[in-house]
C-alpha cells in the first residue's frame, strides 16, 4: 500500500545548547530533528525550508539524505541561531540571529499529503498556513515559532493572542508545549480543550516534559500519556519536533490515535536516552511502548 507523503515546512537552524557544566553547537531546527526522524521511520517526506549557503554545504557533507529530501527552498543569506540553556527541568532559549521567511508560492501537494507546519520564530506566514488548510490539506501545526517574541537581552518568551486563535481553525493536529499555551490557561488539559474548541480538529499534544504530555482526541476524551520511562535523563533539544512528527507517521502508517502517540513518546525519549543522531529500530520501539503508561481524565 503506498504511505502518504509527508511535507515538512521548516527551518534548520544553528544551536548552542548548554546543559550543566557542558556547552556544544549543533544543527538543529524541526527541518533537521523531522526530517532525521522520518528518515529512520523509512517514510516518504520531503523537507521545504529556507536555507543559507553555509547550512546547505554542511547538509551536504554530514546529511546527505536530508540534503537531497529538500524539495522547495527560498533563497537566503543567513540562518536561525539560538541558544539553549537547560536549568533542572526549565530551558531558556535566546535568539543571536534571524534567518529568512518560508515563501511558497504554488501549493504543490499532493491531495492525500500530510504536512507539518513547524516554525522557529516567525519565519512561515500565517496567510500561507490558512492558505494550505483551506485547501483541505491534513495540517499538523507546532505553535512554537508561531507564539515566540523577544523578551529581554534576546530571551525568547511566549504570547498567545488573538492572532494566534485565527490561525488554528480546522487543523488537524496542533502540538505545544505547556510554557506555549500559559496565556490560554495554567492548567493544560483545559488548555487543550480550549484549542480543540479553537481548531475543531482531530487532535491536541500539549508537550510537558518529564511529566508526559496532555493528549485531547476528537470523540475519544483527554488523556494524561508519560514520558518514556517517566522521565530521564539528557539533552531534550528537539523532542517536541520529534514527538509531533512521530505522530503524524505513526498516523500515516493507520495506527490508531493513541498507539501513534505512545509509539512517538518512545521515539522521543530514546532521543534523551541516545543523544542525537540515533537509531530507530521500529521492532525496539514497539517494545519499549510498554514503558508508556495512558490515563483516562
């Protein structure tokens, strides 16, 4: 049976993470931890991003197969660069430089497509977003670059406005993480019905870190899913961008809602546990889903 393709639109973007007493860089992004992800799930995605000469040479030195999984770039002279700073269980994340927007300018999907929406800061329009959803395409949104401002000395905070309401309308899947959504409510389950009201989609992931997540699922209910092995250890640099994509392929691949994000909370948190790259041994994964506890709220 043919798989539906899976469109990412996003940004690689050029990190330092700084976790305890340790500090490295690395490229990272949605484009990068999605597009990896997919590769090693064996999906059939394509990756639409903007991209500077310096990001695209190092693609194609150490990532080839992603290089070669672009399919529509916009020209650009500069790229993302942020840093992560993890304290206990808390990251602030500062911006030291802006990269370019995402334009499409032709909706080249095919129908039964699914395409994740996954911006870093600002880069993809929301009349581009609303453009694609209403021409009936299966849209996974990640509100994390759709939500960000700069805050003091370049520290990256979160504002959800009304703006943001307008762009949510008939989404399928809408991912954040509990600190994206604070201006909706403290409280994430009823955070996740309010965008459920909002989008009248299929399904909300709110993303909390070593606490699981908040998963409400059109005519199934709100469930409270754990973090693999509740929790360890590691840099999270891009487990939320993992986590929605493992979804939407679990999803592609006809699992049902809760099975895909069991699988994709098992994803995530080898991620933790391995450092990134890493493997992905689908037999393994199924395995370790019975380290993932559901329940019913």
């Amino acid at each position: 049976m043919k798989k539906d393709k899976i469109y990412i639109i996003s940004s690689f973007t050029h990190d330092i993470i700084i976790l305890g007493d340790s500090e490295k860089e690395s490229l990272g992004g949605p484009a990068y931890y999605s597009g990896y992800t997919l590769e090693m799930l064996n999906a059939d995605y394509k990756i639409i991003t903007s991209i500077d000469g310096f990001t695209k040479d190092l693609l194609k030195r150490s990532y080839e197969k992603l290089f070669n999984k672009i399919v529509y770039e916009s020209s650009c002279d500069k790229s993302f660069m942020f840093i992560h700073r993890y304290e206990n269980d808390l990251r602030r994340s500062y911006l030291l430089k802006r990269g370019c927007d995402i334009n499409i300018k032709d909706l080249f999907f095919e129908k039964s497509s699914k395409i994740i929406i996954s911006p870093v800061f600002n880069e993809i329009s929301k009349e581009l977003v609303r453009k694609i959803v209403e021409n009936k395409f299966f849209v996974a949104l990640d509100l994390q670059g759709f939500v960000r401002r700069l805050g003091p000395e370049n520290l990256v905070i979160n504002v959800f406005n009304d703006e943001t309401k307008d762009l949510l309308r008939d989404v399928r899947i809408i991912h954040a993480s509990n600190e994206e959504i604070k201006d909706l409510s403290k409280d994430p389950v009823e955070a996740s019905k309010i965008l459920m009201r909002l989008s009248e989609g299929d399904m909300i992931v709110i993303s909390m870190g070593r606490r699981g997540s908040i998963v409400n699922i059109k005519d199934l209910g709100v469930f409270h899913v754990s973090s693999y092995r509740k929790g360890v250890d590691g840099d999270e640099t891009g487990c939320g961008d993992i986590f929605l994509t493992s979804i939407v392929y679990y999803l592609s691949e006809e699992k049902d809602p809760l099975e895909a994000v069991s699988l994709a909370s098992v994803v995530a948190g080898l991620r933790v546990v391995r450092g990134f790259p890493f493997n992905i041994d689908p037999a393994q994964i199924n395995f370790e889903k019975r380290f993932i506890e559901i329940r019913r709220l």
